[in-house]
C-alpha cells in the first residue's frame, strides 16, 4: 500500500458547510470490506451549504463515496491540504483504469492483438489486463435512435420526439443513457430523403 504524508487539518462541520464542489478534501479511504487507517482525496458531492444535520457526502477519485460526520470524533472526519496542520497518510493512486467502449471498423482479433501490442509499446507491459474483455461482432444493422418522455401518451403523432443520432449501430446504444425523464425509442435506420423542389 503505498501512501504519501500531506500536512492538513480536521474541518468541523461549520468549515465544511462554506466547501465548494472544486475544494479538494481528504476523507477516509475505506473500502468495502477492506480498513484502511488512511485517507483519499476527495471532493463533496454537492455544495456544503446544500447538506443538512452536520452529515456530508464526499466522493473519493478512486470513485467510493463515504458519508462523514465531520463533528463525531469516532469517525476519521474530513480534512483540507493546510501547511500549519498535522501530518496524515494520504493513499497514493496507482493508475487509471479506463472503461472504454471501443468500436473497430472490419475489426477482429488479429487487429485487436495489434490494438494491445501498440499499447504496451507505449505505456508499458502493464497497461492491459484483459480479464474482462468482451469482443463481439457488430451486426452491419443502422438504427435511428430517439427520444420521447417517459410517460408519452401512445399516438401522439411523434411530436413529443427528440432525434438523439441517426445512422448509428445498435451495439453503441448500450453505452448510452436517455435524459432524464426521457425513453429511448429505436428505429431501423431510414435515409432522410429532400423532398424540396429545386429551381
């Protein structure tokens, strides 16, 4: 576990109401299941002055979301980079890890092999970790993909619609989310033909 020392202080839950969502913090780094007796940085979910009851919610940047009563003495608290403080363990990070929805034209698994190959190349034997991996064959289907609200009444003409993007492949959609409130409706793909008379 490798860590690194930061000088900081222990806010109270008055000094964390006046926090801002940029104002990076130090919580603690518990994972689930796994104590750890140091801390991560962090940053408040929402404003300080929009929690109520002295609790607050930060999200660390390895993405755990912790909930701390700065005032209880019991708990590790939240605490801010301060050069007239005391000494913490802060956890160092390790790298990033990249979800990435990747799409390769006419692709298969000699490209992908090449794909990794030239990753290594350039970061290091490290970099993939291929566990996870899922490689599936795109069916060369297009969809046109729309949005309506949630509650829409049936037979409403399609006036309630909002385009979201035409001529795409329908094994991209799963990585995308409606808006809020809003469906998604799929159509197989219609090429837009210009009716408008020319002169």
């Amino acid at each position: 576990m490798n860590t690194e020392k930061v000088t900081a202080r222990r806010l109270t839950a008055e000094d964390v109401a006046e926090l801002g969502l940029q104002d990076a913090v130090f919580v603690s780094a518990e994972m689930d299941g796994l104590p750890l007796d140091c801390y991560a940085p962090a940053f408040l979910t929402e404003p300080g002055k929009n929690f109520e009851g002295g609790s607050f919610v930060a999200r660390t940047v390895f993405g755990k979301e912790i909930h701390v009563l700065p005032n209880n003495s019991e708990e590790p608290g939240i605490w801010i980079a301060d050069k007239a403080g005391e000494e913490i363990e802060v956890l160092r990070s390790a790298g990033v890890l990249l979800n990435l929805a990747l799409f390769v034209p006419g692709g298969n698994n000699e490209s992908l092999d090449s794909l990794y190959a030239a990753a290594r190349d350039a970061f290091g034997a490290g970099i993939v970790q291929r566990w996870s991996e899922e490689t599936v064959e795109v069916p060369d289907v297009k969809i046109d993909l729309y949005e309506e609200p949630a509650r829409a009444r049936k037979n409403t003409n399609n006036q309630n619609r909002d385009r979201r993007a035409l001529d795409i492949y329908p094994t991209r959609v799963r990585f995308l989310e409606p808006s809020d409130g809003w469906k998604f409706v799929v159509e197989p793909h219609k090429e837009i033909v210009d009716d408008t008379p020319t002169i």
